[in-house]
C-alpha cells in the first residue's frame, strides 16, 4: 500500500507527547516549526506518483506496490537503486529518511545471523514487521545513540543511574519492558514509527541493554524532547529569503526520545539479550547509514560548490587561479564523496551465507570520513571566496524597506550585469551552508570520526599487507594469502 | 578628561540615522539589540576607576588624565603596554573597540611619513584630533573595508558606478565631501566618532580614493545599516543561560556606513589624495589591527580551550590520551598566539627617521595569520570533543519547564559528581563558542587570510635566506649581508 | 610478434649513446647499475608466458598474439584490463613501462580528432606505427617534460635560446628534423623506443614546438644523459637486504633525451605544427599516464601499510589506538586511491564522435591528486611508527660482522618470539620506502600538484553546480541543465 | 681551560671500539667517513679564538676560562646566551653538539632536586664532573634513547632479556657497573665523553634502570656501533660539489653505544636507584635539548627558504602569487620556530627553590613541535617549487665531463642571466635538505611528537583555562585562580 501525502500529514496528529522550547504541542501538523521537515518527507510521498520516479521509489511485488525501501538488499544493484532514491529524493527538495530503512536492513542482517548462529527466531519478527511496512506504508526513523552518561564507562557500570542506555527492565509473556532515553534522533516528528538499536557492542553483563525493536512514536511511555532549531519560521517569503536552504525544509527534526518504561510486543522485537550481536547491529546500521549520510553530503558539497561558483563569479574573481585552486577543490571534495559511495555500493559486502549484502564498509566509511574530516575545510573555503559579507550579509526585511535598500542595492552590487539581489542570494545561501554551526554536527552525525576510523581498521586487510610486505623481506607468511599465494619470491628471478 | 559610563551611553542617542532589521532605530540605548555591545564598551569606561586597572587604561599628562590609547606608541614599551590594556579589558568582560585606536596609530605614522617626504601638514591635523580625543573622550572606530564592488577592477575602473570605494567628491577651503561606503566595521553603534582609511594600495588613476579622515557617527549624511545579529535578545536571564557569551557582550556590532556626501572639516583630514601612502596606511593599520585581533582570539582560544577541558570533564573522558591530545593541540594553539603576538610587541618594527614604533609586521602577521587559519579546526577540536550534543542541546525554556526538566537532569546527566546544569552549561558555551558561523568571520576579520600571506612575504628577509644559500654556494652575493657578512666563506675551513 | 627476455635484453645493446656519472657506458646490459630497471623489465616478457597471466598481457587477433597494449581503448573494459595489467606486472615485480602504451593512446585519440577537425591523415602514422610494434614487440616509454628554461615565458619567447622545448628545426619530403631535450624520461635506458608529446598546450607562435613523433632510442642525434641513481649495485645479497626494493628492482632509469637535429621519417610523426592540438596531446597523455600513476601508488601504498603494519607489531604496539589510528589512514590512503583509479576507468570519458575512451579526467585526477598531496603525510606517518631505528638501522655488511652482530641481534630485538632479522628487515623496507627523496618526485611524477588542480577545475561541471544553486535562489539559468532541467522549482511544493 | 682545534683532534684517537660498515675503525682521525663530525666539531674550538665570539663561546672566572656551556643556567640572559652559542657556532659551519651540555644541565637541577628531598649528595659528583669539563675542555654528548625492546612494556618487564634499557647490574665502594645500549646517540664519534640519562619514567620495580652517570667514550666494555652515513666521502670536490650540506658537515655521526658491563666510579654517578626523579631527568634533558634542537631547526629552515628563493629566482617563477605563498609559508615556519624558541628562552621556566632556570616548556616544545610536525611540510614545498629536476639532477661527474656539460649547460639553464651551474648548485642543495629522509629522522631527533604533546599537555594550565570558563558558566571554582581571581563575576555589570 501507498499512502498518500494527506493521509501521511494528517497520520501525525497521533496525541504524540512532545516538547518544542519548554512548550508542549498538541498537534505539530499545526506548528510552523515543523511544516519544514513535515512538508519534506510528505513530497516523498507525492513522488510515488512521478511517472519518472515512480520505479525508483517504488516496487510491485504479487500486485501490492510498496515503497522500494521496504526490501532487504541482496545484490549491488539494490544498493545502488537504493542510494540513486535516496539521491532523488534530496535532490528534488524532498526528504526521505535513512534512519528508519537503515535499521530495518540492519536488523535484516543481524536477525538472520542470530536465527542461524543461536536458533533463535528473529527473522519472524522482522518479517512481520515488513509486512506491516507494506501493508500501512508508515514514515519511520531508526533510534541508535544513547544518552550515554559518564562516557568512560560501560552501561552496566554507570554511576549515577542505570538508564544511560535503552535496556529491558522487564519481560512477560506479551512482550517487553523498555526505559532509557535515545539522543540526537533525526526525522523524529515527521515520522510513525521507529525501530530502536543499540549504538556499541556489549558484554555480558550489558546483555539487557541489548535490544532491539520497533515502536510507534506515540507509544505510551514515549516522550519527545524536540531540539530547538536554529529556523523555527518555515516556508514565509521571509524565511526563504533570509535561508534559502533552511528556511524551506529545515526547523525542528532533532529529538530525545525517552522510553518512560514502554511496552513493546514479541513480533515487534528483533532481539533481546543476545549481546554478541549488539555491535553487529549497530556496525551494520553504521554502514547503511552512511550510505545515506553521503547521499546528504554529495547534495549539500554540490550545493557549496555551486554557491561558491557563483559568488566567484558575482564577485568579478572567477578567472583567478587561486580561486579556480578552491573552488577545483570544492568540486574535487564532492565528486570524491560521491564516486567513493558508489564504489561501495557496486562493490559491496556478501554476507554468503544468509544471503544478504551490504555497502562496502571500507569504501563506505572512507566516503564518511571525508566528508565528515574536511567538513571545516569546506566551510573554510566557501567563506573564503564568500567573503567577509558572508557573516554580515542584510536580510528580508533590511531587503524591503525603502529607505535601505537603494543603499544595499548601490553598495552591495558585484559584478557589472549582475542583479544586486542575485549576489545577495547567493551570499545567503553560503550563510546558510556554513554559519549556523553545521560543521560540528557534520562530524558527529551518522557517527563520529573515531567510529569511522575504527571501521575502516577493521575493515582493512592487514594480512594482505602484511602478505606483501613479507614476500618482498623474504619472512614467512605470505605463501597462502590470496592476493599473493599465485605470486613467485619477491621479485620473479634474475633475467640479467 | 575621562567620561562617566553614564555621560557615554547618553551620548549615543545623538541623532544618528541607524537601521536595523529593516527599521529605523530612534534611540539605540533604548533598543535591547544594542545593549550587549553598548554595556560591553561601558565597561571600560567604569574601568577607568579601578584602582588596579586605572594607570593601565589611562595616562595622566600635565595635569590632564586621558585614555592612553590615545597616544602615539614610540617604543616596546608602549606596545605592551597597548597590549595589555586590550587584553584586561576583553578578559574582565568589557569591550575596547581595536579600529579607532589603530587607525589613528596608523594616521600618526603615515602623516609624519607624508609630511617629511612631501611637505604636507596632515600631522598638525592628527595632533589636534588628538587633543579633541584627550579633551572629549569619545569612543572610537576605524573604518576600512570598502564595499569594492568588482573584486577583479581598481577603483576608478569600476564597473556600475564609481562609489564601490570611498572617494573625494568635491573639496573647498573648509573641508571635503565624500561619498561611499565601508562595510563590516565593527563597534559602530557604540561608537561616537570613526576615523576612514583606504584598504588597498593605489595608482594615479585612484587617487580620489586615497583619502583619511576622521567624523562623528552622526555628521549629516552618514547612514547606518547595521547587520542582523544572531542574537537581538541580550542580558535577559534566557540570553545568558541560552547564550553564556553572546547572549551578553553580543547583540548588534558590525555595520555598512554609507557616506552619502559628508563634509569633513580640513583639521579632520589625515590624506587627500596622495595615493602612494595608501598602501602605508593600509598596511600600518592592519599590522595595529592584527595586535588588537590576537587579543581577542587569545581570550577566545583559552575560552575554547576552557570549555572543552570542562566538557572532557564532564564527559568522563578526560583521561584518555586522544582527549589530552586535542586539549594539548588547543592549549598549545592559545599559547602559540599569545606568545608570537607579545613577541611581536617586544621586538617591534621601529621607524627610526620619525622615532615611531609599530608591531613587527612578521610576528604580528605570524600570530593573526595562525589563528585565522587554524580557527576552523579550534572549532573541529570542540566540537569533536563536545560530542553531537552541542549541536541539539536544549535551552532555557526547556529547562525551566518542570515537565521536561526531570527528564533532560536524569538522561543529560555526565560524570558522577557533576550537577547536569553545568554540563549543560558548559555545552552552551561550546554551542556559543562554535555554532554561529564565527570560522567564517574568524578568517575575514582584521584582514584576509590572503592578507596575511602577502604581508608576511613582505615582511621576510628573502636576501637573508638567499645570502644565506648563497655562501653555501659559494655563489657570489652573500659577502655584504648583514647576517653573513661577518662570516667566512662556508665551511670556515678544513681543519682535518 | 612476442619477443622472448633473452631477445629483449639483447636489443637493448644497440649503440644508444649514454651516460652515467660522467662515464659513456659502452653495453647497458654489462652495466650493474642498470640491471634492475632492465631485468624487471625483462620480467614482462617472461610474463607472456605466464598461463595466469598470458591473456591479461597479450591478446590474439587474426593469428597474431601481440601485446595488449598496442591496441586502442574503447571500452570501460579495457581500461580496467589496461589497469589490471599494469598492477599485475607490477605487483609481480616486474615492470611494464606505461609511458610509452600511454603516449600511444594519446596519440590514438588526438590523431582522429586532427583528421575529423583539418582533414590530416595522421591516423594513418599512428596506424602505421601500431603495426610495427605488433611485429616487433619493443619496448617502449614516452617523452614529455621539457626541459623548460625560464618557466615564466613560453616556448617561443624564451631568452637565452629557442630549444628549451624540443622542436621542429627543419622539414623536407621525407620527414623533419627535432631539436631539444627531454627530462625525467623514466625507463629509457630500459626500452627500445619513445613518443614524443608536447608537455604544454601552444599558441600559434609555438606552432614549431607542436610535435609528436617516435623513434627509436639509438636513432642518430639522440644523446641519453642518465640521472644518478640512489643505489647503483643491483641484486647483489648485499644489495638486496639493504634495499629489498631499490636493491632489485631500482638503479638508473630517469633520463635527460637530448635531440641533436634528430631525424625522423613522416610515417612515425603524428603532429607537426597542429599547436591548437597540443592541449590535447598533452591532457590526453597525462589521464592515461595518471592511471598508470595510480597504479605504480596503490603498490607502493600496500607495501607502505605492509611495513608500518609489520613493524607496529614488531615494536609491540600493534594494541594501541593511536597506532591503529595511524594504521587505519594507511589503508584507507591506499584503498582510495584504488578505488577512485577503477572507479575512472569504470565510469571513463568516451569521446563518441571517434569511438575512443580515455580514463575519467576527473576520477584519475582525483586518484592522482590525492596520492601525491598525501605523500608527505604517508611517509611522515611510516616514519612515526617506525621510528627513529629507521633512520639509523644498520646494514648488510654490519649484520655479516660476526663482532657486530651479537650486539645487534641482541639490542635491537623488539617483541618476543620475532627474529631480530625479521624486524631488521621491516625497518629497511621502511627505510627504503621513504629515506631517498621519493616524496618529492612523487609530487611531480606525472604531472604536478598545480596540473591535478587544473585538470580537475577544467573537468568540473560548473554549469551543473551553478545550476543547483541557481534553483535554490530562484534565480534563471537552471531550467535546461541536464541535472535540474526535469526537477520542478525548488523546493518541489508546499504540502502544509 | 680551552684546547687548541689540533689538540681535540688528536684526543679522538683514544683506542675507542668503533664499528662502521661492519669493519673496527682503528683510527677515526684518517677515516673520511668521520671528516665531517670531526671537522665541524674542531671548528667550534677555533671559534674561542674569534674576536666577535671568544665571549660568547667561553667564559672566565677567577683568571680561567672555559667552555660558557659548563655552567649551569640561572637566568633567562643564561639561556638567550646559550641559545646565540649554539646559532652562531652552526650558521659558522661548526658543530657544538648539544646532547652532552643539555645532559649536564638537566643533571644540574635533577641532582639539586633529589639532594633537597632525599638527602643524597649528587650535586657534589655533578659539580666536581664539571670541574673536570673545566679543566680538561673534552667535547661531550648525552645519551638518551634505549633500544626498547618491545615497546608496550615497562623495562623491567621486557621478554626476551632485561637490558634493553641501561641499567645498574653491580655496584661496590668504587662504583657501578653498567649494562645495555643506547641509541641514535647523535656526535658520539666526535665526542671524549658523554653523559647518560634514562629515557622515560620509572616505577619502583624499574628502579635499577634509574641511572645517571659521565664516562670517557673509551671506556672499558664501550662499543660503538655507528649508523652509515648517506655520504661518506667528505670534503672532497666533489662531495661538496654534489652535497653542499652534507658533503661537508656530514658523514657519520649516529651511534649505538653499547655498556658490556661497563665500571662507573661514584664521582661520575649522578642518580642511582632514585626512580621517582628519572621522569624529572628525561623531561629536563627533554626540554634543554629541544631548545638546542630549535636551533637547529631555525638554520636548517632558514636554508630551506634560501634553497627555495633562489630556486623560485631562477627558474623564472618569483613573480607569481602561488609561488610567493609558498615562500612566504617558508619564511614564516623559519620565523615562527625562531620567535617562540627565543620567547621560550627570554621567558623561562624558574626553579625558585634551587635557584635554577630551564627554558620554558610549554613554548620550547611549542617550536619543537612545530617544526617536527610540519617537516614534511617543507620538504613538500621546497620541492614543489624546485620541481622534478631536484630528484634527477647530474652530479660532479656528469658536469666535469666534456661531453656532458654543453648539453647540461645549454639545457638546465633556467632565466636569463643566471648561470646554469648557479642553478645546478642551488638544486644540488635542495636535494641535499630533502632527499635523504631527514623528514622522518626530524620528527624523531630530540623526542618524537607524541612526546611534544605530552609535555605540552602537562605545561598547560589547565586550571586556568577551566576557571575562565567556570566564570563565564557561573560554576564555582574560579574565584581562586591567579588569572581570574581579581576579576568579577562574569560580565561585570549591566550598566544599561
């Protein structure tokens, strides 16, 4: 089943309990803070009817038609099907979020794993739950990073309480009990439901902290703490003006959500106190999820550089080789972003025994470092050919009044042919890219630094290279590595 | 004569013609947009009394007590002394606007320089400003920065009109009009007088635009549209739980001033046209401006530095050696700035023909050029440290609800010990710190960091370091230079 | 036409005109510091033989068994065939000179574009030569960098005289006479042959400099001035265990090709004043080279993880984060630039009006750029691990030293259960990867830092760029883009 | 007492066990190899006899004169002075190594030290071994690095034998006996004596690694085992004409000095057992020799610019503004590590209780840090400028054959007016600083960077930075720090 846009817009005055700024809000399809994120998540559901796009999004198996993302992925092609939707999506000025689709391919994995390895049945569970994706076609959000609290330590050993991570306080027949709280969950108001991972790997004594399931948002129990957003005004001629990024699909998205012991039923749990397989599930939500993060990032570089062309140009400074230096640059970052996902996504990751794949999590995490290590640096080279007018750039309302704005239009012209209120545009869209302290989100968003360079040691075939090392010092152990067992000693032999 | 704080506020409501967020502002002290910038310069004149700080800020000279910034610097000593006084200020909470003060430093060197080489009298002109400064106390500004129009034009080969810089447009035996615009200038609103300087080097063709003077913000024709802020709300209890530092000393700073077609009375005219000392004074008011920058980033990269320390506190990280690493890089960026800007200080630039002294334009470039550069990875390091928290922290309203309180003390807690308002405190600081687009303005402010390079090219000795080459070369060429000269040729000689 | 190794070697003695270290060398295969380069050389023709490998280096056509290379890329495949090719002789320790294949391909496209263009029938040298190589299987490398002189004026106009680039002194009905010198010219001593390219695009007053050619190395006129080798004895055991890899396959390679009025006949001159193709040539040339490039770095990249990877746990520190850390940059540095070459060659440019491909410019650019960028970071971190023993580690002859070597076996034991000779032999790898300069020729080969940037600028979409961001601000000029022409104005609509 | 050149020359024929290239030199005197050290060493003995240096190299005191360096530092005077004597005598062209004095100083201070808290009575040995470098005027070096072993563990828990850090294996009433091996000790084979210090902190069960003693380099059961040289011809034509750096002061110089139970008489015993104060010992020797270090560093940079303007003159590229950015980088790191050195000199660390001064840590190992971490850096840079032609330059040979040199002449000429060979040598140069590996040998001399880091997080003042922020925040805990305590609650006052 398709839903449409109306049906998923009115589907969110759910009686949800949820804070915005110290207020509570009884119906957020109401709230101007929230048209952004809820308006673009409901063109995703417009595009199911492009007759374009209609295929990328969607999918008809047995005569139901379903959203794409409701599948597991088994081949490259899925990958890459995937990550061209999500692509289309942003690129159309819609949003479709990773975090929910990308937990559901996780559990997908892990679900399959533990059935295999321990005999449980999680797959069932699972199953179930797609179907119920099929039949009622929800938005949905994943839920990963927890509170945390004292981070040097582990969630059984926390000190001032034991909730710094979601856990199992209670079980029966019917289901489970949760508590804790999750941090930093993007899409939350704009979404149904929401399937809830653990963000590390345990040990045994974590093992109620090992759980997995899936929720409605407006559960009883359930919580939202929204994060005030730097734009709260969405959609005005006003605010498209001032932020011409932000002040169309941006507000509120961020949330806490507090799980005020929440009852959740078996077919709705994807596992529970198997805490061997919580770093698989958050590894493997990690690697899908950045998949989708540098989908963002391929979209929003192309943004900066196109920004920062423009104001090249606007700025008469195009023909400068220090600023074809920068802006090559600019270019170089996003096409790298791109062409390094998609590598990941056309060379994959077989899980051959269930079946299953997923994007490379060493091409994949290399995506997301670079985005995420050189984020500043993008920054820093926007505002450098920006400019200083970049921080002290006029708004809407400077922009409409009489008096300014001969001045603004005489003094803050560029270029000859150039319209003022062009440059003016352009210079309020480099604001938006980079001055509300996006960066330092950037580098925290769908993991942190750390997380990536952990995966991509992990990901490494230090065997290979050792192999290669040792073939050329004549050590042993390099006589059965695949990538040089076929080879002679180092080097073939003396011709001469 | 020392001004009350009290006899300054009152001054500001003059008459100026000031916009703001598209509206005409009437009386400035009134508006609470302007409050954080106007106390924050308060301050400095309640400092004039403090028994600790009195002889620091001011100077007594024949009976007459005034600000010692309003005395030429002559000798280490005195640049010190400057610097100090900055710093004091910054780091009790109050402001002292650098751009006045270094301009006129600026003016009183490339009056003497002009007057010695053409014969002028502009230093009669300066000396008397400075007795009118001595006499009134007023505050002061320095603007610069021209709107420029066509980055890639001179001025009088500009494209759309010919106002993209400052330029005489008429002059008669009292005085000059001048028409243009400076864009960026700091402190305006509180300010009562500026002084306008060229920011570039020019030719013949330019030579309108080569002109110095001094006005008060309110002379007739003078328009002021002032920047938006990031925070118009300033001193309220929400604006400094929300905001620990902008939500006081911030608010409305950085303005366009238009001139449209100002008299300037000749004894306030330092240039008319002597189009070769542009570039000195340009030059010598960004190497004055640069001091007064580093002090401010000093305050700031130990502000940095502070709430990041707090944060790996609170976090339960602090003992890890990836932690202390990022700590050790940010005090080490700190002390660096310090250390190469009081360098500079203590070995300045001396001018012996006219017994002045500035900065030394290498270290004082040195310093700028380093914190500008490396602004946006003190940004990275915080929030790398801080964690993805600084980013959807929430604010005063959220934590003044009682609803929401118990959830955000019990799930934001950190380390056992440390209540969860500091944390989240400390978190707000950091969000201050980093989430408003200050990088961008960080690598524009007092001078690019293009500026910087060139400055610092200048400033090398390149026939120290080819002489240098040279003797180990035993290519002729060394034998004169000061710091080989007195060396053999290399080495000394073969001794086995 | 295949040559057997013991043919190779015999041809190269062929009365080539050479010298090294100031000596004329009579026969280079008698010549022990030309023994690496020439016997890995040798190795690619031992390679044909290979049943692995025979039908990656050779391909049969009409009965007739030829090396791969000699045929023109037209497909994605077989430019990942010319990869796979390339870093299997390479991997092997063999060596297969891509400056020659990779002129030819150049050579290939640009001659198809002047005959479509000018209707010239260069096609037919190219063809011709093609031909020659297929029955007599030499050797070949290219020659492109000139030797330049005053790099701030162009080929004609430069001072001291007119043969810093090599040029066309003289025609007449059989072919033209070439003056000038070549530099950097790796693998000469080792080939039979060479094209020669352009290395600039030119103006018509160059139009003499607009020359492409081959011939063969001892044609009469060329003089071959060898570069000095780091390491002169080849493939002795104390060569050997010194520099596993330079004591191999290392020794003279780079040559300075002097033309002394070389003659050379109009079926081997496939440009001769066409300057507006000499851009062509040149780029066409540097995309081929670049993937070659890349691929002589995804191997020495492995083998620089292999070691720092070796060494890490030889020293006992493979357990530390920030060894991992340093580890984790190594593969990932590595990875990328095998990724992104492939990720070029799977997604080339095909140039469709003739059929042709070539490597993605901007891929291979980016592969290219980041290799060389990131050299210096590669070494530094090799070294970091390592540690200072790398600098100082002792030799063969100390090792063989029966006095000696109680001490050193017992000192500079690191972890238990290694030989000391296992982790002696580690530090000499590193050594050898980074202790000769390496990192600057790194910078240049193929092509500097600066020619990356350009070509990257050059194959950016700056329209597609400009586009995106011109949809955004509503601003015209986005409507037929290929990317944004099918989106509907952004964002799409407002739903709520 | 000073001896004569002649005289130190001769005392290095001491019967000394030395090992080069896995041959017993009997002689260093008539060893090439040696020339280098020695020479540059004997000259600094000439240099007591120069008019302009005689009283910065030596001292006099009650009608004796010595060696400035025997005395101990008190003052910042002491430790500018000592700074300018090392400067001097290395832009000379002579070598004082600064191992040994920057051992004896932190000897100095660490022996007050434990006198002060242990009651001990090693101020008296350090004192009578200073009256013997005052009577006898032996060149001397300090010994710091052992070879380690398995570097996770602690010296007394190594595996495969307990000395791979020096330790005490016996002592009587006359001395101890000593075993293990040192390494990378720079200017052994140019030393009498030397003084050695353990490398790291102890624990109690370390405690017979905590040994500080002096002892000839001749001594019984010494053997030297020195490093080979990258060039070991030196001071002949053609050495200094290939490297004009290293082809005169270079040559052999590293050493691993191995104790085959080596006696030690108590007066040279300077710490024995004390474990707690190793750490004070080896951070001392740390922060006096990386000052020596930045000496250093500051010729070596300023060499580099030299190398890289002359090179950016004679190419014909000095003009440009890429270029003069690159030179300008140059030229600042050069000024940077000469600035914040010198800072660290003029503004001290002070000892008050013993009387004693150390040069600053935080800034000695600010400027230490900055130049090992941006060494690679600066090789990429000299050559990115100097181009390919610095890795494939002719040497001595090439150039003085007739054959050769009119092609050389004729081709590597560069802009006009500029001699060939003035090219060639200013090329020769560059390869010499930066085509050896000294990149990864100098982010390692004088402590590796993780040590930096280590030693600027422990100089930092990390209160202070705390209390900044606790003020700002409102958090108790500042009222009490030096640099906020006179301040008020933060901002001080509204004042409107």
């Amino acid at each position: 089943m398709l839903r449409t846009a109306k049906q998923y817009v009115e589907s969110l005055n759910d009686g949800r309990v949820i804070y915005l700024n110290g207020e509570k809000i009884p119906d957020i399809t109401k709230h101007k803070a929230f048209r952004g994120s809820i308006n673009a998540r409901a063109l995703s559901y417009e595009l199911y009817n492009h007759p374009k796009f209609r295929d990328l999004l969607t999918i008809e198996e047995k005569g139901d038609r379903f959203l794409f993302l409701w599948n597991q992925p088994k081949t490259a092609e899925d990958l890459v099907h995937r990550r061209n939707l999500y692509i289309t999506c942003m690129r159309w000025g819609a949003a479709m979020s990773g975090m929910g689709p990308d937990a559901l391919a996780a559990s997908g994995v892990t679900a399959a794993r533990m059935d295999k390895a321990l005999g449980t049945h999680y797959t069932e569970a699972v199953e179930d739950y797609r179907k119920h994706l099929r039949q009622t076609d929800p938005a949905i959000t994943g839920a990963i990073t927890d509170v945390k609290g004292n981070r040097g330590l582990r969630p059984s050993a926390q000190e001032q309480h034991k909730d710094f991570y979601v856990r199992v306080v209670d079980k029966n027949k019917d289901g489970i009990i949760v508590r804790g709280a999750k941090i930093h969950i993007s899409a939350t108001p704009s979404c149904n439901e929401l399937i809830v991972s653990p963000c590390r790997a345990h040990r045994e004594e974590d093992k109620d902290y090992a759980v997995v399931f899936a929720t409605p948002v407006n559960a009883k129990g359930i919580k939202l703490l929204t994060s005030p957003a730097r734009i709260e005004e969405i959609g005005s001629e006003e605010a498209e003006w001032d932020w011409p990024l932000g002040g169309r699909g941006g507000g509120v998205s961020e949330c806490m959500i507090v799980f005020d012991d929440v009852f959740v039923p078996w077919n709705r749990v994807f596992m529970c106190g198997e805490w061997q397989y919580s770093r698989d599930q958050a590894w493997l939500f990690g690697v899908f999820h950045r998949l989708f993060g540098t989908c963002h990032r391929v979209i929003a570089t192309e943004e900066a550089a196109g920004a920062a062309a423009l104001l090249a140009e606007y700025n008469g400074l195009d023909r400068y080789p220090h600023i074809q230096e920068k802006l090559a640059w600019l270019a170089m970052h996003s096409q790298l972003i791109d062409a390094m996902a998609q590598y990941g996504c056309e060379h994959p990751d077989f899980f051959e025994d269930i079946g299953l794949a997923a994007p490379s999590l060493m091409f994949t995490n290399i995506a997301k470092y670079i985005f995420a290590n050189d984020q500043h640096e993008t920054s820093k080279l926007v505002a450098d050919i920006g400019g200083g007018i970049v921080t002290t750039v006029y708004n809407y309302r400077d922009w409409m009044n009489p008096e300014e704005r001969p001045y603004i239009e005489k003094y803050l012209a560029g270029k000859g042919g150039i319209p003022t209120e062009h440059r003016l545009r352009a210079i309020r869209m480099a604001k938006d890219l980079i001055g509300h302290g996006h960066d330092g989100a950037t580098i925290h968003t769908e993991g942190s630094l750390a997380a990536q360079k952990m995966a991509m040691y992990a990901a490494a075939d230090w065997e290979k290279y050792k192999a290669i090392a040792k073939r050329i010092l004549n050590i042993p152990g390099w006589e059965k590595h695949p990538v040089t067992k076929d080879l002679p000693p180092y080097p073939a032999k003396w011709i001469i």
